[in-house]
C-alpha cells in the first residue's frame, strides 16, 4: 500500500508489546536516511571528522524545537540555552495546537503517534517536536520519545521527566532523550553501552545513569551508514 505523503514518515512496523519507555524505528531504511541527508546543502555541513573532534552529541549544528501543545512556555528557551551551550543552533518553531485525535480521553494520555503526523507537516529537519503531555504509543504504557524513521521528525514528550528531578537533573534528563530520537532519525538503533545516550531507556533510572554522548561504536556505525550528516 502506498502511503501518503503526510503520513510517510511514521513508523512502518508495529511497536513491541512491552512495558517500554522510547520507541523508535527498527526497520528504517538507510537508502531513504542516506537520501534525505544528500539532500541537504554541503555548506557547513559537518562531516565526520569533524564530527568526531567537535564533542558535540550529534553531528547537528542546528536543530528546530517545534512545541506542541500542551507546553510550558518558560521550559522551551531553557532547553534551547541547554541545547546552544553544546554547540547547536537552535530555531524555535511557532507553538502548534494540539491535534486533533490526540487526546485519549480514557487513558488521559497522548497518542505520541498522532503528535509524530503532526511533526511531519513541517518541513524543518533535524526537527524535534516537545510536548509536556503524558504519552503512548501502541502498546507501551508510555513513552519518553517517539521519532521518525529517514531523516524524519521526532517528538520528546516531557512530562515523566520530571519525576523525581530538581530542576537541572529535568534538563539533562531532556537533553538525553532529545540527542537519543535524533539519533533514532539518523539510523542509529539502540546501543548496549549503558553509558552511550543511545542505550534504550526503559526506566528514568536508565536515563539518568547514561550520558547525553553516542559511544564510539556508535559513532563509527554512522561511517557504517555511510551517513551524510545534517547541516
Ligand atoms: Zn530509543
Ligand atoms: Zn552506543
């Protein structure tokens, strides 16, 4: 079946069922990431090299926030400065409102799903969709993220993030789970390093105990994909 454009970039295959915390894409296809990213200007591009010298979590120099309603407003310039301070240049998309279909009334949860679709109509990429919504997503309880296979947007749903968190440990806690759907987008799958930022979270425990940084497997698997980095 073809699919349409406006719901190209979803998840092609059912989500596990399991009491699982991130979801991403297992069946992305790299000749679709090594597309997108030939797509896009060779101007300041970063290449792998460089990429591997810079500290930086993801070979991104710049990244559009796109809020999605519900949202703190004071929360989205303090993840931008978060995001600045490690080198990415951050544009932030006007808020949209929630989608319709969103809303699960019985669970009083978030489809993640339906907020994905919305992250697809525009078209900035690397793009991260945030949202202060509790999410779901198929058969998992919740979900801390949710992203796009190809190059495709991500969603980063806040709200089980704050657990237990005083302010700053909320904000890395985000910065985590942002750099681990980027790298979802960029072909990355999940890493057994618990260290690595690409190490599944299946808890906030998990979350907390790895570092916003791709391990070095990690970032010889983009030479792998022989990956053209985003702008
Ligand atoms: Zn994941
Ligand atoms: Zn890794």
């Amino acid at each position: 079946m073809r699919l349409s454009p406006r719901v190209r970039c979803r998840r092609e295959s059912p989500f596990p069922v399991s009491d699982t915390a991130c979801e991403f894409v297992p069946a992305y296809n790299r000749r679709r990431v090594q597309d997108a990213a030939a797509s896009r200007s060779e101007e300041s591009r970063i290449t792998l090299t460089q990429f591997s010298r810079s500290g930086l979590a993801l070979p991104i120099r710049e990244l559009t926030l796109l809020p999605i309603q519900p949202v703190e407003p004071t929360e989205l310039p303090h993840i931008a400065a978060e995001l600045e301070s490690r080198g990415v240049r951050v544009r932030l998309e006007r808020a949209v409102l929630r989608p319709r279909g969103a809303y699960d009334a019985e669970r009083g949860q978030f489809r993640a799903e339906v907020l994905l679709d919305a992250a697809c109509n525009v078209p900035a990429r690397p793009l991260v969709a945030i949202t202060a919504a509790d999410c779901y997503a198929g058969d998992l309880n919740f979900v801390f993220g949710i992203a796009a296979p190809a190059g495709g947007p991500a969603v980063v749903c806040l709200h089980r993030l704050h657990a237990g968190a005083a302010p700053q440990s909320f904000f890395a806690r985000v910065i985590k789970e942002i750099v681990h759907e980027l790298g979802h987008t960029l072909g990355l799958a999940h890493c057994r390093d618990r260290s690595c930022v690409m190490h599944f979270s299946n808890t906030l425990a998990d979350t907390d105990a790895k570092s916003e940084l791709l391990c070095s497997a990690c970032r010889k698997r983009f030479q792998t994909l022989n990956h053209k980095p985003y702008r």
